[in-house]
C-alpha cells in the first residue's frame, strides 16, 4: 500500500483518511476516537514501564511491539486531526515556533538539566 520510505505528515494524514473511508467505513465519532487514544498511550506506556522502569514484563506481555504501539497512537491521534479540521503539518510549525520563543533560554538555565 505505502511504497514511499518516507511519509510527510501531510501524506499520513491523507493515507489515514483514505483507509478510514475504504477500509474502516466511517470515523469513530470523537470521543470515542479520544477514549481510543488515551488506551494506546496506556498500551505504550505500559511497555516503557516494563522495558524502562522498575516492573517487569508478564508472559502475556512478552514481544509487544513498542513501534507498534507509538504508530497506533500516531494513527489514532491523525484520525482526531483529520475529523476535526487540523492540519498537524501547520500545528507543528506553530508549535516549534511557540517553543523556540518561550523555551530560547529555559532549559538552558535549567540547573536540574546540567
């Protein structure tokens, strides 16, 4: 389906659209697409606690995917982009702007960083 090694944020978000109205039929609605969202960052944060933190892996558990993981977040964070107008190529801009100008010298002068 995706022969192109890399994939713009733009095209990810057209790729999404296209699966969601072919293969998934519809949009779920946004909240469920949210409650959604909240369950695959709880999938990914329970492997980082297991391969990072202090707990260990359950055999149920053992050969998750954390690629997999961070991608079912990124899918389900495109599908709340997509049904609710934002375009994540321009959001992201805004962001690194908004970032370089309040956090210039933040971290920087952040002892607990040194």
């Amino acid at each position: 389906m995706i022969e192109d090694k890399d994939i713009t944020i733009s095209q990810a978000q057209k790729l999404v659209d296209e699966w969601i109205n072919t293969v998934g039929v519809r949009y779920f609605n946004e909240l469920t697409n949210t409650a959604i969202l909240m369950e695959e960052v709880g999938e990914l944060a329970r492997i980082m606690a297991r391969k990072y933190g202090e707990q260990s892996f359950k055999a149920s558990e053992e050969g998750k995917d954390m690629a997999d993981e961070m991608a079912d977040v990124l899918w389900v964070l495109i599908c709340l982009a997509n049904q609710t107008g934002v375009d994540l190529t321009e959001a992201l801009k805004k962001n690194f702007e908004k970032k370089n100008i309040r956090d210039k010298d933040r971290h920087k002068q952040n002892n607990k960083l040194k």
